[in-house]
C-alpha cells in the first residue's frame, strides 16, 4: 500500500510540475499584476490562472465628492467638505443597487450608486439622543456622527422604511436611522453600553453591526471578547452571540494545571487566557453569521455559527477547514519579508460565496459554500503602488459579480474593483453546479478551467463525480488518483468493485463450481487410491 501511495504521489507531482510550467507561461500573457497561485491536496502552493483581475481603482475624484463643497449642487454640505475618503473603515452594499460607505475620518456615510457615483450623504441624525455628550447642530435637533466604523442597510420588516444602522464608534452607541432624503436620516433607535452586570467592560465603541431578520442587532465592540454584543429591536441588551474558544496550546493546557496547585499570590501572576475578540462579521441570507479573527490563531479563525451559537466550521469535530494562506506565514521575495496571516474581513454574497481579506498580504481568499477554495487573488504590501495591491484593506464585499476592496490607510482611500476573468467565469459556473450536485452539467465548464489551468484540483475532482454519475467507476478512480483525493478514490474503488463482481458473477460462480467439483472428484479419487492401496496391502499380507 506505501509503495501504491509512493507512485500515486510521484506520478502527480511530476504531471502537476508538466502543467504548472504551461499555466505560468500562459500566466506571462496575461500580464496580471499579482501572482496568482491555489493549493493541491498536499496543502503545498502551486501556480494558477486569475480567476480576477483589477477592472478599476476609484477613488473621492470619480465618485463626485467634490458636489459636497459645490453650493450650487444638491447635496452641498459645506465649502470645507473633503471631496476624498478618509480612513474609510467599512462599506456595505445594498441590494446589488447601492454602496454606502462609512468615512470614518470624515465622521460621514457616503451613498453610492452601482456607478460609483455619490448620491447621497449623511453628517447628522435627526432627533432626541439619550446621551448628553453628543455633539448637536446649532438647533439642537440633530446630532453628529463621531467616527463610524461599521454599516448595515435594509428595508425595515416592520415599518417597510430603507434603514440605516449605523456603528458610532467615538459616540459609544449604534444607530438605527429612517433613510427620508439623500441628506436626512431621522433617529429610531439608539443602541448604547448596556447597564448589566453580565456586561464588564469599562467601554462601549462598536466597530461593526449587523441585523437579522428579526431586526436582532449584533455589534463587534472593541475590548469585547465574549462575541458580539446582542440587542433586540428596541435597544434591550440580550447578552453575547457566538464568542471565539480559547486556543489550546501546551502553555494553556500546562497554566491550566499549574493553577489548581498554586498560591493566590502565584495565581495573580498568571497570565489570563481568554477568547480572542473578533474583527469583522457578516451574515448569509439564511441568517447564519460569519466571523474573521485578525489575529494569527488555529482556533475560529473564521467561524460559521449558527442561531443558537455554534460554529459549523470546527475542526475539532468533523471535516477540517482551511481559510487563508496553509502556511503560517507567507514570504514576499520582493521585500524579503515574512508575512503572518491576519484575515481582517469577510463578506458573503447571496450565492454563498465566500470572500476573506487578509490585512497583511492584500489577498483575497474566495470559497464556495462548502468552504472549498476557489481562487486567491490580490497581491502583497511590496507594491501598494500598483493596482490589485493594498498597503491597509479593510473591507471586501462583492456588488453584482465584481470583488471590492476597500483601502483606508492615511496614505491611499481609494476602491478597488476586481472583475472575473474568462477562467473565473467557468470557475464559477462550474461550482454553482457542483454545489447543487449537478455534476454533469458542470462538466463543460471544468472541462474550460483545465484548457486553462491544467492542475486545477476541483476540476478533476469535479469531473471525477460526473464520472461517477455515469457510473464510469473506472475514469473516476483515474481522475481521484490524479489529484490523489483518497475519500473519493475509496467511493469509486468500493463501486468499481461492485460493479466488477456483478459483471463476472456468472464466470466467478462457474469458476468456483468448477474448483469445489475438482476438488471433490480428487478427494474421491484420493480416497479410492488409499482404499486400493490398502487392500493390495492386506492381501498382499495374506499371501
């Protein structure tokens, strides 16, 4: 069986080294400005066709934000408005039909429309705040945004009304807010530090928000580690939502135990091991929420958690799943830099695609709704100059087909747009097959992503299922064996061999008829002959 595994492996490297060689030339064509790269099933980095690639960087300039400083326009605001983002820490899009983007160091919410062009912005809220300390219009009747940090846009279930919430950051409190005009918003509900003791921390400063289908608020607060702050619709603290494990390691097993032997003194010591915070959420459109921890860690890195609180993704207790790079650290040979992985976003789209950015390479990481890895695309920090690379993303959402990036540094506030490419289209549409088990109809498309991509491992995998469907048991095993995918080689082994037996029942019983009559027929004459013997014995005793 080693021996089996041993050519099985080196026959694939040796075809999959064939065929890299063949995408990196057609790769050179392409002339991407990152290096596009997916994973065998050795976990080991091989070369790929860009499933993206950049369609366009915009930035305040293109989306018309100079109106805000034009008395003349509509949505004229001041003549000191900035017509350029600022530390932008979030954007949400909106029905495939709008972005609305949070300029956090511009203390505003910018309204976008699936151009890119701004038709809309909010300073202010109108209406009565519970807090004193907000800063309020010369009137009174509105008060200000303070540095927001997170968005989320619905239509209200229950008033039917476009709604804005909105995570105040510096105001301490999240806002839910009627959308009346491209300028007004008009306060509905504040949501602010609960007055509970089962909330500890000193501080209340959302950074994120998101709204389920019950109008439940969930918000990612800073210094928080027990989950998401949960609230009901009309402000009432309902307790934490989905909070990160605590990673095992053998300095926490080994703190663990010394703690039931230790003095108070030597307690007090201790270094704490508690959850790590989370750093972003977001929510698929069958209410289960997503969570992407920044700091490097094995444990809910990123997280699928369900109504009642549990992560659907844990290793710990069926399949494994792997979200970034396989590596704990990533080398960038243009800066001779190493790089560890900090996933700091994911977004999920409606047909369950799944897009994790990682802060420290600028990459972005697409899977199905399986989990299985797509694509990778984006580059490193080495050069933020160029388009598709980033020196501090933040966000990444998906409007229509197209990936969008948000970079908020103090340096560069700008989008960036990726678009699918010809491999990228097949990609997809093979996938979106392949998850409904439409195995055949996805044969056309894999057939594509290997025209072009010649170790793409899905695609054999893919083909291999369709195989099986046909019950083609023989060209599954090859193609399993190909990209050595054992559960699924072990599947089609199993009915290969079923359908073998059936096929040689006939021959095989007839076979065996034959034996267990031989073998009958000798024993027969083998007992004859010891009887002849015998008796040619006595007689030949009794002469």
């Amino acid at each position: 069986m080693k021996g089996f595994k041993k050519s099985i492996r080196r026959f694939t490297s040796l075809t999959l080294a064939a065929l890299t060689a063949v995408s990196l030339s057609v790769s050179a064509f392409a002339d991407e400005p990152y290096e596009s790269y997916n994973y065998d099933n050795w976990e080991e980095a091989i070369p790929s066709q860009s499933a993206y690639t950049v369609k366009d960087v915009i930035g305040g300039d293109y989306m018309g934000l100079a109106r805000l400083s034009d008395p003349t326009d509509p949505l004229f605001y001041s003549e000191e408005a900035s017509d350029s983002l600022s530390e932008a820490k979030d954007f949400y899009v909106y029905n495939n039909e709008e972005l609305w983007i949070a300029d956090t160091g511009n203390s505003r919410i910018l309204r976008l429309d699936s151009d890119y062009q701004l038709i809309g912005c909010y300073y202010t809220v109108t209406g009565t705040s519970e807090m004193d300390s907000l800063a309020t219009t010369e009137d009174g009747t509105a008060t200000y945004f303070n540095e927001p940090q997170g968005l989320f846009v619905t239509t209200s279930p229950s008033t039917g009304k476009l709604t804005l919430y909105v995570a105040d950051y510096s105001n301490s409190r999240v806002v839910r807010a009627s959308v009346d005009s491209e300028t007004e918003l008009t306060l509905e509900q504040e949501y602010v530090k609960p007055d509970a003791a089962l909330y500890t921390s000193e501080t209340f400063n959302p950074s994120k928000v998101l709204v389920d289908a019950a109008e439940n608020v969930y918000t990612v607060v800073k210094s928080v580690n027990t989950g998401s702050v949960q609230f009901e619709a009309d402000g009432t603290f309902t307790g934490f939502f989905g909070a990160n494990r605590v990673e095992v390691t053998a300095s926490v097993i080994v703190q663990n135990l010394w703690r039931k032997i230790a003095s108070n003194e030597q307690i007090s010591g201790m270094t704490r091991n508690v959850p790590v915070e989370y750093a972003n959420f977001d929510m698929d459109s069958d209410g289960f929420i997503y969570t992407v921890t920044e700091v490097s860690t094995d444990t809910d890195a990123v997280k699928k958690v369900n109504p009642a609180g549990y992560n659907i993704w844990d290793n710990s207790v069926g399949d494994e799943y792997n979200f970034g790079d396989y590596t704990t650290s990533v080398y960038d040979a243009a800066t001779s830099t190493t790089y560890s992985t900090k996933l700091t976003d994911i977004a999920v789209n409606d047909d369950g695609l799944i897009n994790v950015l990682d802060y420290e390479t600028g990459r972005v990481f697409q899977y199905d709704r399986l989990a299985n890895l797509i694509c990778i695309f984006g580059t490193t920090t080495s050069s933020a100059d160029q388009a598709g690379a980033f020196s501090s993303p933040n966000v990444v959402e998906m409007f229509g087909d197209d990936v969008i990036v948000l970079e908020g540094s103090k340096t560069r506030n700008d989008i960036t747009i990726f678009k699918r490419t010809t491999f990228g289209e097949n990609l997809h549409t093979a996938f979106a097959y392949y998850d409904e088990g439409l195995y055949l109809e996805a044969v056309p498309y894999w057939n594509e992503v290997l025209k072009r991509d010649g170790g793409y491992v899905y695609a054999y995998i893919g083909l291999g299922k369709a195989d099986l469907k046909n019950n083609d048991y023989k060209a599954a095993l090859d193609k399993f064996e190909t990209v050595y995918d054992r559960d699924d080689y072990d599947k089609a082994f199993e009915y290969y061999r079923n359908e073998w037996l059936e096929e040689h029942f006939t021959a095989i019983a007839v076979v065996i008829i034959v034996l267990v009559v031989l073998l009958f027929v000798r024993w027969i004459l083998k007992r004859k002959g010891i009887k002849l013997i015998k008796r040619k014995k006595k007689q030949k005793e009794a002469d």
